[in-house]
C-alpha cells in the first residue's frame, strides 16, 4: 500500500495521484527539516506566520531523510511501522474486550473494509460475472458514494485516507494503547483487592477458562463468558495458585500507587495535538464517556489534566495568533448532510457503515453491560462528528468516523464469532452460514478499492539532481522565503525552502487568513508602484521573486508587472525548462531610483485576463488603423477594444451578442483607408462592417453554404476583402460593397487545397495573396484571383489551434509568420527563404501569439495567452 502510492526512482518521486493533492504540503513540510531549516516551524505553504498544522510525523521523516534515507523511505517506513502497531493494538484491544484471540484478529482485519455499500451501485453497473471481475481488476479509482458532498467521489470511505494522510495511523495507535490499557485496568480491579495467605493445604485452582473453550450456550440462553462478565465484578476473575483453609484478606491498591501508569497515559495523549489534534479530541470525547461510566475516576482526572498541561500549549500555539482565520460556530450539526434531518442522517450513516450496522446490532446483544458500556465511549465520536465543527472545514470531521469504525469493527468480529459458534438444534451451520454471509457483504467495496492502489497512475516531482534545487542549496538560505505561483508542488518547496502562497486549499483549510493572502499576492504581482511592492516584501520576509508562466498566464493575476522587477530587481537564474522562470532577488536596500508612483491606466502592452478595461480574454485578432491606434479582438469577451499608439485604453467596440452590430467571437479585424473596421465574426459565422465609430454598416454571410467559422480578414491595395472561411477550408474574396468575386479552396495536402487555413495577407504591391495553411505545415500563395503560383515549408507548424498569423512588409521584402507553439515570429522573404525569427526585449516575452499587425516600423503581435501585445521594434 504504501510503496504503490510514494516511491522513488532516481531523481524523482512517485506519488500515485490520489494522494498527490495532500503529499503537497507533506513533503513541503519533509524537505523543510531534511534539507531546510523549519525552525521555528512554518508551514512551507504559507510563510510568514506560526504553523497551524499538526506536522511532528512529518518532522520524524524528515529527520529519517537528513540521516541518509531518501524522502519515500523515511516516510514509508513510519508508515509502514505505525500501520502496523495500530493494527496489533486493534488486536490487542479485541482481545482484552472480548477475551478473544479470534475477535482481536477478526477486527483488526476488518480495518481493510469499511463496510460502505458503494460496491452496490458498482456492481448494479456490469453486465456479467466476468464483466465485474473485469471492471475490478482494471478499476483505477476509488468507489463514489451516492451522494453528491465534498470527498463521496474519491474514495473517502477507504484505505485511501490512510494513505493520503500518514500520520494518522500513529496517533490512533496511541489512543488505542491508552484505551487498552484503561480496558485491562478495569477488567484487573477486582483481582487487585484481595490477596492470599499461605496455608498447610495446597489447593489448585480451575485453570483460566478461555472463550474459545467455552460452550456456545448455556441453559439460560447466554454463554458461560457472559454470565461471569456479568458478575459482581463484571470479570471473570480466577485467582493464581492458593492454598487451602487460609481465608482471603481483602486489600486495596493505594491511590497513589496507581498514579504513575495513569500519568504515563496522560503525557502520551497530551502529545497528541501536534501529531494529529483530531485524534486528540477523539480521545477527549471517548475517555471523557469512559470516566461517566466506569471506576478509577480519581485516576482519570489525574490522567486528564496530565494530558491537558501537555495539550493546552500545543492548541493554543496551533489555533491562536494573527494570521489565523475566523472560525465558524463550534456547534455544527449533520457533518456535510445537506438538510441534517434525523431521517437523512440515518440514510447517509447507513450507507456509509452498510451492514456493519447489523452485526453491531447482534453484537450488543451478545455483549455484556462492561462491553456495552465501552460501546457507548466509542459511539461518542458519531456524537463528535456529527455535532462539532472544530476546523474551517466540517470535512475534516470524517477522522472520527475513521476512529470510530476501528473500534466498531470489533463490535462487528464478536458478532460474526458468536454466529461462528451458535449453535441451534445441536448443529452450528446455520449460525456458520449467516456469519459467512454477512461477512461476504461487508468486504465486497474494500476488495474493489484495493485495485486502485496499485491501478492508479503517478505524478512525478524531482527533489534531487535538479539544476534549480542545485542552484537554490547553493545560492540561497534555507530559511529564504520566495514568492511565486500558487503551486501545490515545486523545486523550490523541494529544496526546502518555504513560499509565500501556495496552495490556497493548503492555507485555508489549515486556518490561515487566505483571503488576506489573496490581496498581498495580488498586489506583489500587479502593482505598478516598486516603491510600494519593495516594502511589501520586506515587510513579508521575502527574499526572492520567482516569475513563470503559471503567473503570467494564471487565472488569477490579471496584469503581472514583471517589468517591475526587471527594471528595479537583481535577476539571479533564468531557465526556460521550468515553465520560462525568472528569479529575482530582493536586495537588502531599496534599489536606485525607487520612488512611490501612481498606478498606471490600462495600456495594451500590460493587458491582463478580464473583462474591464484593457483586459482580454482570450484575443485573436489585431489591426492599426491609419492614425496608429491598435484595435484588438477580445474574442472571448465579444468586444473589440481601441488604444492608442501609446498603448492607452480608449474605447470598446460592439457588446457580446447575435444581433446586428453584436459580436459573438471576433476573431480576425482589418481596416482600409477610409478607416472602416472588417470584422470575422466566427461565433455568429459572418462578417461584419463597420465604420470607424463602430456602427454597423453592413453584414456579410457567405456565398454559397454561408461562412462556418470565418477566422482572418484582409484588405487588399484595390480594397478588395479576403476572408479565411476556416469552417469550409476556403478563401472567399468579396468587392467593399459585399459582392462575391472569387472563392477557392477545399479540405485537403494538395496545391490550392487547405486544413484548417488560419490567416490571409495580401502583398500591397504585387497583391499576391499569402494563406497559411499550418496543419500543412505551409504557407501558400495565390494571385488575386485565387490561382495556385507557389508554397513554402514551416517545419515550426503543424500543431492544432495555433492561430497563426501572417503579415507583409511589401518595403522590406519581409514576410512574418507567428508560431505560437514556439512563441515567436519566423521571418521570410517574399520567395519563402527563412531568414530569422523575432522576439521582444527582455523582459517581454511572446505567449502565444496569435496575430500580428505592421505600422510605423513596428511590428505589433498579439498574445494570446498573456492577453497583452507586444511591440517589436524593425
């Protein structure tokens, strides 16, 4: 189990992918004590504030690791090892319960089936027989529950919990230990209170009778065991070896002798809160029920505040301080039941726990008060989970039910063994028979999950060897904070060093103030103002700024201001094969010239994803009107937007729609001399026209068939219009007033034919007519009327979806082609002789560039995917 979800081979680990979400923080946390320096501990996700999670088994396997293990088998090996011992204490707690080697053994094994009914639907789902069996052996995820909360589509009800969360295991063993311990301190105290005398006559007494010699019944109806249960003592007690004609002499243990295994119980639980605190509260409700029902309580409140003087620092140090999140009411009822009706929990209790349920039932009948009465403390935790919210997430509240079902399942062994052994009419098959087929219903689900452990592909993330983790260990503190993408796994957390914002789930769930997060890293990769962002760094600890992709095209930062840094901030490493990172330092002083400036308007060539001003969404085309002012199609928010030849924002053009003058997805815009506006418009599938205000003048749908998806629009020198009819692999030319005068074109490798064409420019000078033709890997030219004179090779095209783009500098005798999968501009001459490729400045980068528009010896090209444009200069 715990091989087939993290291992390592060479450089890399391994971890299966449903556990890569929670191994993020995990390992984060690992490499923080084995190759950083966490102390004070912060969690490596969210720097700059106390650590609110449980982490000391984390802490155990990244010492492993510094000692010389690699990261999988430090923590494999606890795992492993705590796995284990809480299973033997399973066993150990079955049998001193139930005086039951088998019960124990039974038990512990059930640990491997939850006993969920989500098998049901499964199943109802094959064919046949050998179509289940199939399914099983290939299945690859784990079973859903019916219902539709947070966690029922992953596999919450399996052993899948234990493998995403290592640490759990180890502290429920804990628990386990102090309650078998309390369970043997009860069943021992009435044979600690007397005590023999010698005596002239020897007298041996009745050997100890174990419950797997015991009759299956007795004249009353209930077995020999319970009756002696069910003594005065509530424990069959058989005393060792006395002798004869010497009468008892009652003794009592004094209080004070008992206290030191109580202590030692207490300062085990009192550890607890940074192990795992939800096993800490576990442990809360479960002895707190114990100490209502059973003696010893003088030694319970002993135990009690031991283990609280040990916890209550811990949980104030985790659930205290400023950057802590408000937290929701304490009482919470119906854990992640939407309307917690008694009737809907019910349903929701019976699916999970299935027919666990009637043996624990049969169980309870069997069971003597002394077991009962145990029952009660472990039922306390449904109490805890389906009545408390003690984290900004009730999810978390499923650790108890966990919790509980491992003590339940002993509860269900004792039944399916005193089915075992009932005997009816001097047979025992029909009680044989039953326990046989209340067993095979509840280990079906289990069965299926365990496949997906070992079915279930792998995520791989390098944490030795690597060029950046070199560079980071040798360059940087291990105490050096960064800011960067929000990433759930990295080099840098490799490295063993912290971030300033990972994950948000990591933070929020912990109880950090993510919201707060949210505005900081904003403004670090928005603002405009480097005296501003300077002193917010500093003011955060961050001695680095890592600058990728994921930032500049990510959802969340609209306008990243990586000109910022690179005009104001030291760049120390700079490798394209990691998502095209920059690292820049942040100096101890403020830098040169560092003044508080006022924010800027929006201007075209910072864009930014969105729908305000300025913003794009997705744009594909781009065209500069006679008085130099950049038009561009935001073509997933149905707008063009007009700015200056300074880049300024200064209108928007159409609103997302189908009615006339509306645009659905603009694609390819172009304008001729008198200033009117050429629109391909593919989601409405026409052309529009319009005039330089924006006002419709005219709407073209096609020739025959009508356009499918018209995608480039050009202007030739005699005004003629030359559209990309994409959807039918053709070229259309139209006169300024709409009249077709040619088309050409169909879906094929040969001269003249097309895949999916994706631009159209015409030579001001010769009006030759240049198609690109990418899926081909060619680009194509015609004369005006369409007739085939030549092709070129691009060996850089051939993907799908690129948009590429072409553009002539009749002048220069250039012909610029976008590339977008290699994010740069190839230069050709007008015979198709490749003479270069373009880039901007540093730091300006091309991302996905999708059109490309010529004026005033610049060349404008439009990022798709870092919704900006860049401007080249010739």
């Amino acid at each position: 189990m715990m091989f087939a979800s993290f291992n390592s081979k060479g450089s890399k680990l391994q971890i299966a992918n449903p556990e890569y979400s929670d191994f993020g923080p995990n390992t984060a946390i690992m490499q923080s004590f084995a190759v950083g320096h966490n102390f004070p501990t912060e969690y490596p996700h969210f720097s700059g504030d106390r650590i609110r999670y449980h982490f000391l088994f984390y802490f155990q396997a990244g010492n492993l690791e510094f000692l010389g293990l690699d990261p999988a088998w430090s923590l494999n090996l606890l795992s492993i090892t705590t796995l284990v011992a809480m299973l033997i204490l399973a066993m150990v707690l079955g049998e001193v319960v139930f005086n039951s080697r088998a019960v124990g053994r039974l038990g512990s094994l059930l640990f491997f089936f939850f006993g969920s009914l989500s098998y049901v639907p499964f199943l109802q789902k094959q064919a046949s027989v050998r179509a289940a069996i199939q399914a099983i052996r290939q299945q690859r995820e784990y079973l859903p529950s019916i219902f539709p909360y947070r966690g029922e589509l992953w596999g919450t009800w399996s052993q899948v919990t234990f493998l995403n969360q290592r640490h759990f295991a180890s502290a429920i063993g804990i628990l386990l230990l102090v309650v078998v311990f309390l369970v043997m301190r009860y069943r021992t105290l009435p044979a600690k209170q007397t005590k023999t005398h010698p005596s002239p006559d020897t007298v041996t007494p009745e050997a100890t009778i174990l419950p797997e010699t015991l009759p299956d019944t007795v004249p009353n109806g209930a077995s020999r065991l319970e009756n002696l249960v069910e003594s005065k003592n509530e424990m069959p007690y058989v005393s060792a070896p006395t002798e004869a004609k010497q009468p008892a002499v009652v003794t009592t243990e004094t209080f004070r002798a008992t206290l030191p295994s109580f202590i030692f119980s207490g300062v085990l639980l009192g550890l607890l809160p940074m192990w795992n605190s939800a096993v800490f509260i576990a442990a809360t409700a479960v002895l707190g029920v114990l100490f209502l029902l059973f003696p010893l309580r003088r030694q319970m409140l002993v135990l009690a505040v031991t283990a609280g003087l040990i916890a209550l620092p811990q949980m104030l140090y985790l659930s205290t301080g400023s950057g802590r999140a408000q937290m929701p009411r304490l009482l919470h009822w119906g854990y992640m039941v939407d309307q917690p009706t008694a009737e809907n929990v019910a349903k929701y209790l019976g699916f999970i726990f299935g027919f666990k349920w009637l043996l624990i039932a049969l169980a309870l009948i069997f069971a003597s008060w002394f077991q009962r009465r145990l029952f009660l403390a472990a039922l306390s935790l449904l109490g805890v989970a389906f009545c408390f919210q003690f984290t900004i997430e009730v999810f978390a509240n499923q650790k108890f039910l966990h919790i509980w079902v491992i003590i339940a399942n002993l509860f269900v062994a004792f039944a399916l063994w005193r089915l075992w052994r009932l005997s009816l009419g001097e047979t025992t098959l029909p009680g044989k028979f039953v326990a046989t087929i209340l067993f095979l219903l509840v280990i079906p689900g289990g069965v299926v999950d365990f496949f997906p452990i070992h079915n279930t592909g792998w995520s791989e993330v390098t944490y030795k060897n690597d060029p950046l983790i070199d560079w980071l260990k040798k360059n940087t503190k291990p105490r050096d904070i960064f800011l960067t993408d929000r990433f759930v796994n990295h080099p840098i957390l490799m490295a063993g060093r912290r971030v300033l914002y990972g994950w948000p789930y990591y933070g929020w769930s912990a109880g950090y103030n993510a919201s707060k997060y949210d505005r900081l890293y904003t403004e670090l990769f928005e603002s405009k103002d480097p005296w501003k962002v300077y002193h917010l760094l500093k003011e955060n600890g961050i001695s680095y700024v890592a600058y990728d992709n994921a930032v500049r095209q990510g959802q969340f930062i609209k306008r990243p201001n990586q000109q910022l840094y690179a005009t104001y901030f030291p760049k120390v490493f700079e490798d394209n094969r990691y998502n095209g990172l920059v690292i820049y330092k942040v100096p101890d002083t403020p830098p040169p010239r560092l003044s508080s400036l006022p924010e800027g308007v929006s201007n075209v060539f910072e864009g930014g994803r969105g729908a305000g001003k300025g913003e794009f969404d997705s744009p594909t085309g781009i065209a500069v009107d006679g008085n130099g002012n950049i038009l561009v199609a935001d073509t997933g928010n149905g707008r063009i937007e007009k700015f200056s030849p300074t880049g300024t924002f200064l209108s928007i053009i159409g609103t997302k729609g189908s009615g006339q003058g509306q645009l659905e997805q603009p694609n390819g815009i172009a304008i001729d001399r008198a200033g009117n506006i050429y629109v391909a418009d593919a989601g409405n599938h026409r052309v529009q026209k319009l005039a330089p205000d924006g006002t419709l003048i005219a709407e073209w749908k096609g020739p025959d068939l009508g356009f499918y998806g018209p995608r480039r629009i050009a202007v030739g020198p005699d005004d003629s219009i030359y559209v990309v009819d994409q959807g039918h692999t053709r070229i259309v030319k139209f006169s300024p007033d709409g009249q077709v005068l040619a088309v050409w074109g169909s879906k094929g490798t040969g001269d003249g034919q097309f895949d999916d064409p994706t631009s159209v420019a015409v030579d001001p000078t010769t009006n030759k007519v240049y198609v690109a033709d990418p899926r081909n890997k060619r680009i194509q030219v015609f004369d005006s009327n369409g007739r085939f004179l030549t092709k070129w090779v691009i060996p850089e095209w051939g993907q799908p979806a690129g948009f590429e783009d072409l553009a002539i500098d009749s002048k220069a005798g250039r012909l610029y082609a976008s590339s977008a999968h290699t994010d740069a501009v190839l230069i050709f001459d007008l015979n198709g002789t490749r003479l270069g490729s373009l880039t901007p400045k540093a730091p300006d980068r091309l991302q996905g560039p999708s059109a490309l528009a010529l004026a005033n010896r610049k060349l404008y090209v439009l990022n798709m995917h870092g919704n900006s444009v860049s401007a080249i200069d010739l």
